[in-house]
C-alpha cells in the first residue's frame, strides 16, 4: 500500500534529494514548507545551499504539471504541494504557528484520504512528540536506515591456527583462503579492514593485521617500535590507527571514538612525522569545522589567524604536547610558531575551502562529525596529487542543528569509502587521556 509522506522544512534542509527518497509512495510537501524555504534562499550557508536546491529541483517539477494536483517523480510515486485552511487547536499553537501549520496538513490529509496511511517526517524530536499527541504517525529522516552500532566499525576478530598467527609475527602474509575460520564464513571483509588473529590454541595469544586492498590476504602492519613523535600506540584501536595513518597507498583515514581516545594527537603525530622526518608531504594542514562552509569568520577584531586562535587551540596543545614528547633531537622546530614559520604546519578555516587545489599535503579535518555530507565531498574534492585526508570525530558529540550520530559527513563517508581500497576507518575505543577523563566520557 502507498503512503503520503509529509515533510518538514528541515528534512528538506538536510538533504537536498530527499523528495526522491521515498521509493514509489507520495510526497506531500505543505505550503508552509514551501514559505520556509524561501527564507533560506539567500542564505551562504550549506542549508542556503540546499533551500535553492530543492526550489529548483520543484520547479522542474512544476513544469510537468500542476503540483497542486501531483506530478509523478522518478522513483514511481507521486509529488505534491499541498495546502489547508484547517487549524490545530489553540494551545498547540501559541508559539509554532508554522509548525502546527504543517501538522494541520498532515491531519487534514489523514482525514480526507484514510484508505491511505499518513506519515509526517521530521527531525525535530518535539514536533514528532506533537504530532504523536494528535494521533499523527511521526517519523525522523533515516536517509541510510541504520543504527550507529551498525555502522562500519573498521576491524575485527578472527580465531585462527598457531602457524598463521606464526606467519604474521614473522611477517608473512596469510591467505584468506587459507584462513581455517573462514570456511564456510558469510562475514563480508573489506579492503583496509583491521583484522586481530587470535590463536586457537591459546587463545590469549594474538597478532595484529591487515586486509590487503585486493582482499587476498591478511599483512602483518607495523610494529612502531620506534616511537612516532614521542608517540607509541598504547591499544590495539591506536595501533591500527597509526598503521593507516601512516601507509602512503591509503590516502583517506576516518577515525571515530570518544574524546580522550587518541584520534587527533595520532593524526597530528603521523602528519607531522611524514612531512618532516620523510618529507613526504609539503605541510601538514589543520582545519576543524566553526561555522557553515562560505559563511564569514565575523567581525572579531584582529586577523584570521587571531579570530582563528581560540578555536584552533586544541591543535596547538597538542602539537605543543608532541614537541614536550619528541625532543630537540634532528628536528629544528621547537614550538607550535617555529613549525608555522617553517611552513610545515598550517591552520586554516573551512570556510575558505570552496574552489581550492590542496597538491601534496597532509590534511587533517578535525571534528568532523558536525560537517554534513555534502561539506565532506566539497573537502574531499579540494584534494590534489599526492594529497592525504584525515577525517577524525565523534559521532556522540554533534553541535550542527541538522545532523545527527547517522547522517553526519564523518559516519557517511567512512559508511561510503568502505569498500574502496584506498581508505581506512578504525574506531577508537578505549580513552588513553588519563582515568579521569575516561570515566567521565564512560559515566557522564
């Protein structure tokens, strides 16, 4: 059975194409929607971006007839524009007129159509409690459908003989095939996924490996028996995040975890480790998400670099940290200033990113998780030849208005890039800050 499936602004605002998202059922897009859009329009920002997106594409819509009275869309469903004269009572209407507008929509189509279930989409969590309390059936935007323990974790476990587990400290690859607890396996292995072997023999005895990027075999990875500026791995998660981090053939890394799990002080440790000591790299460059991509810095006093400071002073304690660890040694740079004035460590906004060619550099894009999908494929296609892409987060800790633990451009690219052999995702488990800051991630 077709549905009518309502929308709200903000889903609309979230993702440009969600009018084709419903398969064969009917979209019904209130008036209301349509007012609120027009507000955004002139908007620089990523949901400016998307209100002119979503005018056009219902324009081109409108050409194929009257939206009034529906136009088919791709998918095999239906689109309309659809208005009512309807009211919700008074005090659900004190100070979200267009809200419960647009709810009054959704009922009045429940009761003009109730051969045909209504379903109102929107990611507002207290309009969904509202339109519950009506007897409305609200639902959130799920573009992917998935939980967050669903999600791609980036490595796993496998229970396998005491000669492979032999092979892999010797660094001998191992076949896949010849893997025992593969035959007859259904698991799905992915290109740069982290694998740890453990003996069946004795099962507290284990090795660490790597899915190779044709899927063939598990490679041992590197032991870091060398500390990478001053930085050792000091769990499995670390050790796996190092490895990629720091092989040239992966050129994308998505990292997740808690905070206190290590993601940016690695990242910076490997970046810094490649353009310096392998010089592998021009620079390493350092950007965290502030405001909306093409938005302005503001109007603070003082320079980019000034306005920039306070946000960006989680880089410099970091770096300032890895310096403390490394040691004069080789390495001229004695501080976070010398490293910018040498020209092997930038901080730069995003905002800025639209439009530039970034050719052999180390770039770090830092809390990710409160970039959308489409900010991360405007970041991503910045990048030149020989260029690598960190992307580090917590998908738990989302400030952005319009995207959540799922949909944020962290999860989905790492959700994307999955089956491609030239990225990596690990996630970050166990908190290495200090106890303090570990119970606090576990407990608050």
């Amino acid at each position: 059975m077709k549905k009518n499936f309502v929308l709200d602004t903000n889903v609309l605002l979230h993702d440009a194409q969600a009018i084709t998202g419903f398969a064969d059922n009917n979209v019904c897009i209130p008036i209301y929607v349509i007012e609120e859009i027009d507000q955004f329009k002139k908007d620089l920002s990523e949901l400016g971006r998307n209100a002119r997106e979503v005018s056009r594409t219902l324009d081109r819509f409108r050409s194929l007839g009257n939206l009034a009275n529906g136009v088919d869309i791709p998918t095999g469903g239906t689109l309309r524009v659809v208005m009512t004269s309807r009211r919700l009572p008074p005090e659900m209407s004190l100070s979200h007129q267009v809200d419960s507008s647009i709810m009054a929509v959704a009922l009045d189509l429940k009761e003009r159509e109730p051969n045909t279930p209504v379903i109102f989409v929107t990611k507002d969590t207290n309009l969904r409690i509202r339109a519950d309390a009506i007897g409305i059936t609200a639902v959130d935007y799920d573009k992917g459908g998935i939980t967050l323990q669903e999600l791609y974790p980036g490595a796993t476990e496998l229970l396998v003989s005491t000669e492979q587990v032999d092979a892999i400290f010797s660094d001998t690859p191992v076949k896949l095939l010849d893997v025992d607890a593969l035959r007859g396996h259904s698991q799905e292995f992915f290109p740069n996924e982290y694998i740890l072997l453990r003996d069946s023999g004795r099962p507290t005895r284990t090795a660490l490996g790597r899915i190779c990027g044709e899927k063939t075999k598990i490679e041992p990875i590197k032991s870091f028996r060398d500390p990478i500026w001053g930085i050792k791995p000091r769990n499995k998660e670390q050790h796996y995040a190092l490895d990629a981090l720091l092989r040239d053939e992966i050129q994308l890394v998505t990292l997740t975890g808690k905070a206190g799990t290590g993601k940016t002080l690695l990242a910076l440790a490997a970046g810094l480790h490649k353009a310096t000591d392998e010089t592998q790299f021009r620079r390493v460059l350092v950007s965290r998400p502030i405001f909306p991509l093409g938005r302005d810095i503001g109007y603070l006093p003082g320079s980019v670099e000034d306005k920039l400071k306070p946000w960006m002073q989680p880089i410099h304690d970091n770096v300032e940290f890895l310096l403390s660890l490394a040691g004069n040694g080789k390495r001229q740079p004695k501080s976070y200033k010398h490293l910018h004035e040498a020209g092997l460590l930038e901080v730069e906004p995003l905002t800025y990113i639209r439009g530039r060619s970034i050719p052999q550099q180390y770039m770090i894009v830092d809390e990710a998780q409160n970039l959308t999908p489409h900010e991360v494929k405007t970041i991503l296609t910045r990048a030149g030849e020989n260029t690598k892409m960190v992307f580090t987060g917590d998908p738990y800790q989302i400030d952005h208005p319009y995207v959540d633990s799922i949909n944020n451009g962290l999860t989905y690219l790492a959700q994307r890039f999955k089956s491609e052999k030239i990225a990596a995702h690990v996630n970050l488990a166990k908190g290495e800050r200090s106890p303090l800051a570990e119970l606090a991630a576990n407990l608050l």
